[in-house]
C-alpha cells in the first residue's frame, strides 16, 4: 500500500495498482475524527 506523503517514493512502474485505497482514506478520517473528539473532550473543565 503507498500513502501518498508516507511512502509513496517506494512505487515503481513495474507494480500493479488495483485500488487507490480509499477505505484505507476513509478509515483514517474516521480514526482522525474520532482522536480530535477524544482531544476535546479531555480539555473540557468537569461540570
């Protein structure tokens, strides 16, 4: 798998692409999201 800003400098022209891994974009988005509301919430004072 290369992400691109990761490994992306590790393609060569000889390997087959199948997919341009969206699942793996939307997981990272959903893990992004998810870390960004536990980050909120632990700045949050105790009511």
């Amino acid at each position: 798998m290369f992400v691109v800003g990761v490994n992306v400098n590790e393609y060569t022209n000889d390997l087959d692409i199948v997919s341009n891994g969206s699942c793996t974009t939307k997981w990272l988005a959903l893990l992004a999201l998810w870390l960004f509301a536990l980050a909120t919430l632990a700045k949050k004072p105790n009511a």
